[in-house]
C-alpha cells in the first residue's frame, strides 16, 4: 500500500513511519511527503530517505478550496492510498476529508476525545488527569474527530511538567502509528458506524498501555 504522509514541522512521526516501512515485512511504502510549510524540519528527514516531497503553501492560493484542491492531485498523482497526517497544521476542510473518507488518518498527543486542538500535553498537566496518551484514527472534517483505531496510555506522574509528558507520550505515537497502518495495509480494518473493528486483534492490543504502565 502506497502512503502520502503530511507534514508541517520536526518530522519524527514521519521518522517512525519511514523506519517501519524500511523493514522487509512491512506491507506499505511511503511514496510522497507534503508539507505546508517549506521550513518544515521532516522535509529533509524524507529528501535523506530518498523520499519524494512536495511543499504546497496555503498562502500561494486564493482560497481554502484551491489550496486543497492542489495538495488532492498532488497527492493522487503520486498513487497514494492512503495519507497518514504526521503533525499537519491545518485543518482539512469536507470535500477533501469526504474525497478521502477511511483513508486519511491522524495522530493526536491525547486520548480522545478529551483534550482536542493544540497544547493538549499542557493542559492534561495542568487539569491532574493520571492519564494521558495517544490516539491514531480516521479523520473526519470537525477537529480531532473521527473513529478511534488505536490509543495508547501514558501515567501522568506527579512532577511532570509539558515536555516530560510529551516525550513519554511521543514514544507511544512513534509505536502505534506504524502499527495501525500496517493493520489497514493488511486490509484488517473496517469502520462500521463511528467504531473502528480490527480483524484479528483482540481490543487489549488495541488499547496498548506503555510499558512504564504495564
Ligand atoms: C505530534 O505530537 C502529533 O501527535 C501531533 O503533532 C506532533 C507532530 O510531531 N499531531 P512530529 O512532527 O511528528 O515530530
């Protein structure tokens, strides 16, 4: 399975998924990285994995639509199947997440549904949650929305402040990204209603606790 993946900064989701796809059994291969942003750090971890990228610049379009328009024949010119969103700062509007629907996928620094937009580490901190975590799943128009496909649980401990939490939670997303794409790639998932079923997996493997937990 051919992946685009997005970008807008440092890149090492897109790392984790460039490592996975490197291993000689992983069924899926990235075949495009776009960025939003030509400064975006994960541009140049993709050019030294002999990756093709892209950058397409919202503000080198006269509208939301147009912009969107050009990164969806971008991206179907390059064969992708599927577009995994690797810390992508934009939101992408209905007919291009309608045109995508079960093929474009998010990671987010939280269990959702709590804690949905930015600086979601900062405020799982600052709200005493004693957990926190990751969450991989499809992307529908509203923010942060979208059926769940793997999360993984992260102990908040009492002297962590944003970026102790965010490292510990940052070793779980680079675990279960590769993870839920290899699931799709094997053709194990299906979305029925808002629910997400994985063929073959029990829900335990799809609730992953981190070690520091277990
Ligand atoms: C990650 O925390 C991801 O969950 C969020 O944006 C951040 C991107 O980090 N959506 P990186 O660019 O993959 O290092």
């Amino acid at each position: 399975m051919k992946l685009a993946v997005l970008i807008s900064g440092r890149g090492s989701n897109l790392e984790a998924l460039i490592k996975a796809t490197s291993e000689p059994d992983y069924p899926a291969e990235i075949c495009l990285v776009v960025s939003n942003r030509g400064d975006a750090g994960g541009l140049k971890i993709a050019t030294a994995a002999g990756i093709e990228t892209a950058v397409i610049k919202p503000k080198d379009f006269e509208s939301r639509e147009e912009f969107e328009e050009a990164l969806n024949v971008r991206i179907q010119d390059s064969g992708a199947q599927l577009i995994c969103l690797a810390g992508f700062m934009w939101l992408l509007g209905e007919s291009f997440s309608h045109g995508w629907r079960d093929r474009l996928l998010n990671i987010h620094p939280s269990l959702l549904p709590a804690f949905k937009g930015l600086h979601v580490q900062a405020q799982a901190v600052e709200m005493g949650v004693r957990f926190s975590g990751c969450t991989v799943h499809f992307v529908r128009p509203e923010l942060d929305d979208g059926p769940i496909i793997v999360q993984a649980v992260v102990p908040v401990l009492p002297g962590d402040d944003t970026e102790t939490l965010s490292a510990r939670i940052l070793e779980q997303e680079h675990r279960i990204y590769p993870m839920a794409v290899r699931w799709i790639a094997e053709g194990r998932v299906r979305v029925s209603g808002e629910r997400v079923l994985i063929d073959g997996a029990n829900p335990p493997d799809q609730v992953l606790v981190s070690p520091a937990v277990a």
